[in-house]
C-alpha cells in the first residue's frame, strides 16, 4: 500500500518537473564546479549571451571564463548528459523487451562489438582519410551497427520467431567473442595498452563539441524511436504472446525497439566507452519511483541517467583534482550503495 | 444470423510433425463454442491459429467472408481477444495499466491520444469483472483468480466480437473457476459476443458451451451439441478412458465421470463370500464388504444411490418412535464405530437373529439375499386407501441384495421390481393379510430393500424377470423371504 501512496501521491506533470529540475541543476552544478569555481548566475548570463544574443558586460564574464563555459566544460557536461540519457533509456527498454532485470545496454553485445571496433582503430593506429581524429567513434559505431545486424540474423536463423531468450543468447554469444576479441588485442599491444584500458573504461574527458554532434543524430533517433514504442513496451512486459493479442506488431515493434536502444547504446560507447552501471541501475532506480510504464519510465530515465552521469562525471574529476578518475568507477562506486538504500527501503515497506 | 466465423480445411504441421487435419467448422454468432482433446490433440494450435500467433499453411479461416491473413494485428485485436491460460504477471503494473492496454488496437494515429471512450471502455471493463476497488493494486498482488479476471478485463477493453478462451480457468479452483466462467458467459451473452473456448473439463465445457469439437491426434471426431457430444463410447476413444454419463442434478446437462483403472479387485480373485463379513451384534447384524459397493436402497440412512461399505440391520423395540428417526439412527452408528457416510442403516423391530441369508453362485455372477420379516404392519397396497391411519411401527420386511456384477441404473431399477414382486408372491402364498381391510397383505408400511453391486465383472444392463440375474434374484428374495416369514411366526408363537 506504501507503495501505491507514493505513486499516487506524485502526478506524472510534478515527476517531470523534479526530474527536469534534477537535470538542470546537475548540468549547472557540472558546469560551476571545477579548479575554477564559476557561480550559477555568471553560468547562465553566459548561456543566454551565447545563444540569446544578450549583452553581456565584461564585468559579468571576463572571455576566459566564456571560454572556458563555452569551450570546455559544456561540451563536457552536455555529452555525459547525452551519454548518461543514451544508456539509461537504452537499459529500460532491454529490461522491458527482454523482460529481464539483469537486461542492459550490452547485453546485446552491441557495446562489444563497438568496443571492438574502437580498440581495432588504437591497436592498428588506424585514421582514416576523411575522418581524421574522427575515425575511432565511426569505426566504433559501425561495427556496434554491424554486431546488432548479426545477433538479428543469427537469431532469425536459428529460430523464426525470435522469441527474447534467443536473443539475449545470441547476443551473449557475440558479445562473449567480441569480448575474447578485446582481450586478445589487450594481450598482444604494448605500447598502446594504458590508451586502451582508458578508453575502456570510458570517459568524457577532452571531447570537445565534435564528439556531441556526432552522438546527437543517433541519440535523437533512437530516443524517438524507443519514445514511440513505450505503449507496445508495455504490452512486452506481459510476454509477446499477450502483446499480439493485443494488436502489437511483435515482430516489427520488437525490432525497432531494439534498433532504438541499439543506436543509443552504440554510439554512447563509440564516444565515451563502455560505462557501466547507468544503464542496468538508474531504470531500475527510476522505476521503484515511478512503477514500470514505459511512458513515464523512458523520459524519466531519460533525465535522471543524464543527470547521474553529469554529477558522476563531476566527481570523478574534482575528488582527487587535478587527477582524473575513470568515470565508469564512480558510476559502480556511488551507484550501487544508492541502489541498495532504495532497494532496501522498497523491500522494507512491502512486508 | 450471419456466420462469423468459417474454419475450412485447416491443417498445420510444425517442421516433422502435423498437429491438425483438414479441420472444418463453423461458428456463429453469439455462440459458444467449445474445443475438446486430450493433450496433443491439436487444440492449442487450432487456437493459436484463430489468434494469429501461428499463420495459416493450408485450408482457410475466415470471418464473415473475409479470409483471416487480409487483417491486420490492430484489426483483428479489435475483433478478437484472447484470455490464455497463464499471462506473465508484469512486475508492478497496476490493474488499470494493465487493463488500459487492451485498448492498444483502438488507438491508431501516430501519436495516440487516450480519449474519453478508452477511459469508459477500461473502467466499464474493470467494473464488469467486478475489480473496481482493486483498480490501482499492483496486478501481482492479486489472487490467481483475480488476476485472470484482470486480464478478462483487458480482453473486454478491447470491445471484441470474437473471445478466445484457451483454457481460462486451468489454474483456479472450483470456486474461482465457475465466478469466472459465469461472468465470462453473463459478458458474452450481454455483448453477443461470440466465445471460442479450449475446455480440459468435459463437465464445464458440457455446461458452458453451445456447440462442442472434439479433437483427437490433430483429426476433428465430433461437433455437436453437448447432449450429443456426452457419449461414453465416444469419450472413451478419444480420451483413451472409460467414461460414465449421468443426469446434471439440477441443469438438463450431461454430466460426466472418468473410471480410473482399477487391479483384479478382491471380488474377482475372492468372489462375494469373501468380500462380504457378517458380524451379528446384539442389536443388530452389520454387514461389511472389503470394497465399495454401489448401493441403490430406500434405508433410513444412505438412501438413494451412493458407494456404502457397511450394511447394518438394526433392531430397535417395537414401541420405537421418534421424530428425528435418521438422526439417532446416525448416532448410533457412530457410536458404533460406523463411518456414517458409507454406512446404510435400516431398523426392525424384528430378532435379527432371525435374519435369513441365501447365497447363490452362478457362472457369471453371484448373489447374496439377506431377508428379515415381520408383518405385524402388514398393508395392501392395492388398498391403502381405505386405511384412516397408519401407526408408525417399524415393521418389516428388510431385503439386501448384494451382486458380484455391474449393473446399469435400469437394472438397478428392475432388481427393485423384481425383488419386490418376488416378495408380494411369499407373502401371498404364506397368507399374511392385511387386518384392516382383510386382503391380502403386499408388504408392510416400511419395508425396506437394499441393491448392492460390485460394479465389477459381468455387466448387466437389465435386471427384469427374464434375464437370469432377474430370475435369481425372483427366486432367492422368494425363499429367503417365506423362510423368515416362518421364522417369525414360530418366535411370535413361542413367546
């Protein structure tokens, strides 16, 4: 009964207005804090100057410190934004399509097949003609496009149907080599080892705007794509079986579904790597709120995943600044004991 | 009325194996109609194809004339809906979400708009299954009953024409079952909704449904109604068990019972001397079988059909009279150790030491009479009406016929008529008249009479004088009856 007091008790319109302001106030907070503090107020004169045309006087905001809004730090927020956003709502719609809790973002092994792809271009130094420093996020999200394409065909080969648990073994199959793959190129390097674990191990550092634009066409797709599906997600949730009997396309929706999260998943880990635990953790996170209709839960997720990783992100560079700690380590280290709190009051409540 | 539905020629096969062959049939509107078959017989898959979870490979379905492949899924989901035996219970959605999806297929724009129908249809839907109150609990908090009710609910929501049951009720008990089954005809016949439903309980199906198809290994053996369909002969082939029909109670519907396979039961290997134990007590002679019989009798206690074990005379004063005779009849039973619910117990007022017992064996069965008579009560029946009064005295004459054989309900009947007749002519020829109206007395006003079977061995489909269970039991009721009528007189003379 707890339960269904908290749910009631919170409209859907005041849900989105906490997380939008969660996610506003995360992204200012990423943007102020670093070796330079930069209050709030200067943040947003500077926004508005930038992209308003407001006159800004210089005794608001000396250039360096637009420069460093600009230029520096929201780039940086705006992509862990985007890449925390990407996997979140790529995590609830595997967990609802694949109707499994332990379901991700790579479960598919579409982040391996990107990963593989990423590591090929370290180890080879590959730069490809037209793409210059380029070339590693392309080569990083074709072959997390061309991995999807192959756990589809694998599955429909093995089984017409493609019922969810063939896919998810089909994708732990490739991700399984893909994975075999990595290591083997980790064991054979030298040189290029610590760049390799680096970009494993994911991070948003030092991207610039190039990597955002690159990220954004895909993430708008698959955000529509998967927005458009919450209702047929629902009907998942009750097996396939009772989503065709309720006029879902199962087929079709299933395969744009997964295309959706796909494209999300593949092109967050082409620029930032594989960070774990966004994806798996904040749709369960977002969930115990707000109860598993994918019609709040995907841009709940949504705000919330960008926002956790924009304050992850800040942590792990401020807490040892100047050093850097990988991001994905922060994820795990602040994610899993904010998990646990919630799972243990949620358990405690229902007894 | 317009055909709804047109199944013509259907069969399926998976990869190796053909589930279905050449299925025919059709279904109307506003019908209910049920699927029968034991497991394997292709039921599920004739379903999934009215469903279009499998798609048709040879033969066609089609409704009102339009061949089922040409709709859409949102088409057909507005025409169809299913409630399948199981649903995975999705964590954590409530009642109305679920019931809310149900109307997926009516809402076919790009972007969807819930409209106020959408709103009524899922409240309506919700209320009908009489979950109101429970519409904001999460469906995995209700019972197994109330969650199937649920997904009715969603199958209401999507205003179908066409309901396909695949056996909606496999996973409740009685109680939830029958709430369910009649709300889900009370919908269907509100709404003239036409109801396709696979049943595995031949009885609800009997009950429920309209028309019946039987299937058996994927080959359609029967349709037709109920009545029709309820043929043990039948039952028997498809279901590879022996099937008993009777009489529904109440319901002009057949009811159905399956025979379990039973050993070379004691009364074959022993025969009824073996299976019968006779105990006399002071008070009275208690019969026990080894095994059940079938008991047809008219006993104070157990009257009617029923399976008895125990069979107990008792003898009771003459000046016995109560009011709540079966009550203190039952009681003592009990206080004799009896389990009264198998137990028939009659009174006399007669020394059951004089209880006479013939035992006759024959080739193909045998009998066993056990008589005790009195005629103090002595009546005409031919002339009872002249009688002012009867004084209640518990009298009498008290037959058990036990029989190593099985017997039909006629021939229960007509060992009824025979042992009655056979009596008549004992008391006949030994003079017992009726004092009142000084004719020839036909029984007395409570007698009693016990038909016990083995429901084992030979069959017996009549028991009248002309066959020779008939006649055995005219002849032996006719000497056990003479003998204990002279036993009688001698101890009344005696004393």
């Amino acid at each position: 009964m707890q339960k269904l007091f908290t749910r009631k008790s919170l409209s859907n319109a005041s849900m989105y207005i906490i997380a939008a302001t969660v996610a506003a106030v995360s992204l200012l907070l990423g943007i102020s804090i670093g070796s330079l503090s930069i209050p709030f107020s200067t943040i947003i004169k500077i926004l508005f100057s930038a992209w308003l045309g407001l006159p800004l006087s210089g005794g608001d905001a000396p250039d360096d410190l637009v420069q460093i809004v600009m230029m520096i730090r929201l780039p940086r927020v705006v992509l862990a934004f985007l890449v925390g956003a990407s996997l979140a709502v790529a995590g609830a719609a595997f967990q609802g399509l694949l109707k499994n809790a332990l379901a991700d973002p790579y479960t598919l092994g579409v982040s391996s097949g990107a990963s593989v792809g990423a590591v090929l271009v370290i180890f080879f130094g590959i730069q490809l003609p037209l793409f210059g420093t380029f070339t590693l996020p392309i080569v990083s999200i074709l072959f997390g496009l061309a991995t999807l394409a192959l756990v589809l065909l694998f599955t429909r080969a093995v089984e017409r149907q493609m019922s969810v648990e063939t896919i998810i073994l089909a994708g732990i199959i490739f991700g399984a080599f893909f994975s075999a793959l990595i290591s083997l190129m980790i064991a054979l390097t030298g040189e290029e080892l610590r760049q390799i674990i680096a970009w494993l191990m994911g991070s948003v550092a030092m991207r610039g705007w190039k990597y955002t634009v690159l990220l954004l066409p895909f993430f708008l797709l698959g955000v529509v794509l998967l927005l458009l599906n919450a209702r047929e997600l629902n009907a998942f949730a009750f097996g396939e079986a009772a989503a065709l009997h309720v006029g879902v396309n199962v087929m079709r929706r299933k395969i744009m579904i997964l295309t959706g999260a796909s494209l999300l998943t593949g092109a967050a880990v082409s620029v930032s790597g594989t960070i774990g635990f966004v994806g798996l953790v904040v749709p369960h996170m977002v969930r115990l709120v707000c109860g598993p209709n994918h019609r709040l839960l995907l841009p709940l997720s949504l705000l919330y995943g960008g926002a956790f990783l924009v304050l992850a992100d800040l942590l792990a560079r401020t807490i040892i600044s100047p050093r850097e700690l990988p991001i994905g380590v922060i994820t795990s280290l602040i994610g899993a004991p904010l998990f646990a709190l919630l799972f243990f009051r949620r358990m405690k409540r229902k007894m | 009325m317009i055909d709804v539905l047109e199944v013509n020629n259907v069969s399926y096969r998976y990869q190796r194996k053909q589930v279905l062959y050449d299925i025919t049939f059709t279904v109307e509107k506003g019908e209910i109609f049920g699927i029968l078959g034991p497991n394997g017989s292709g039921k599920t898959t004739l379903l999934k194809l009215l469903s279009k979870e499998l798609s048709v490979q040879s033969g066609s379905i089609t409704v009102n004339g339009r061949p089922l492949p040409s709709f859409s899924h949102k088409e057909w989901a507005r025409f169809a809906a299913v409630l399948p035996q199981t649903i995975d219970a999705a964590f954590g959605y409530t009642v109305k979400e679920t019931v809310e999806l149900g109307r997926y297929a009516h809402q076919h724009r790009l972007l969807p708009m819930w409209t106020e129908e959408d709103e009524q249809a899922v409240d309506a839907a919700i209320h009908e299954v009489g979950l109101t109150e429970k519409a904001g609990e999460s469906i995995e908090r209700l019972s197994g009953g109330e969650r199937q009710r649920a997904y009715l609910a969603r199958a209401l929501a999507q205003n179908p024409e066409l309901l396909l049951l695949d056996e909606p009720t496999n996973h409740m008990d009685i109680t939830q079952q029958l709430h369910l089954l009649n709300q889900l005809v009370r919908s269907a016949k509100e709404k003239k909704l036409t109801v396709i439903a696979i049943f595995h309980d031949m009885n609800i199906a009997s009950l429920y449904c309209d028309r019946l198809l039987m299937l058996k290994e994927g080959k359609a053996v029967a349709l037709g109604t109920p009545e029709e369909l309820m043929e043990p002969a039948l039952l028997h082939s498809v279901f590879q068990s022996p099937v008993n029909k009777q009489a529904h109670p109440t319901v002009s519907k057949p009811l159905l019972a399956f025979l379990p396979e039973r050993g070379l039961s004691a009364i074959e290997q022993r025969g009824l001397p073996e299976l019968l134990t006779w105990t006399t007590m002071d008070d009275c002679i208690a019969i026990t079988a080894a095994e059940p019989l079938k008991v047809l009798s008219s006993a104070l206690v157990g009257s009617g059909f029923q399976w008895a074990t125990h069979f107990v005379n008792r003898q009771v004063s003459k000046d016995y009279n109560r009011e709540d005779a079966e009550l203190e009849m039952k009681q003592y039973l009990r206080k004799r150790g009896l389990p009264v619910s198998s137990t028939i117990g009659m009174m006399t007022a007669v020394d059951i030491h004089d209880a006479v017992c013939i035992y006759e064996k024959q080739d193909a069965f045998s009998l066993w009479a056990v008589v005790t008579a009195g005629v103090g009560n002595a009546v005409d029946a031919a002339h009872a009406w002249k009688r002012k009064q009867f004084e209640q005295k518990i009298g009498t004459i008290n037959m058990m016929i036990f029989i190593d054989g099985t017997l039909t309900d006629a021939a229960y009947v007509q060992a009824v008529m025979t042992a009655t007749e056979a009596k008549v002519k004992a008391l006949y020829e030994e003079n017992v008249l009726d004092p009142e109206t000084n004719t020839y007395a036909t029984g007395t006003s409570t007698d009693c009479i016990v038909i016990a079977a083995t429901q084992t061995g030979t069959a017996f489909s009549y028991a009248g004088t002309i066959t020779p269970i008939g006649q055995v039991i005219g002849r032996v009721v006719y000497e056990a009856t003479k003998e204990a009528l002279r036993r009688y007189r001698k101890r009344r003379d005696f004393s």
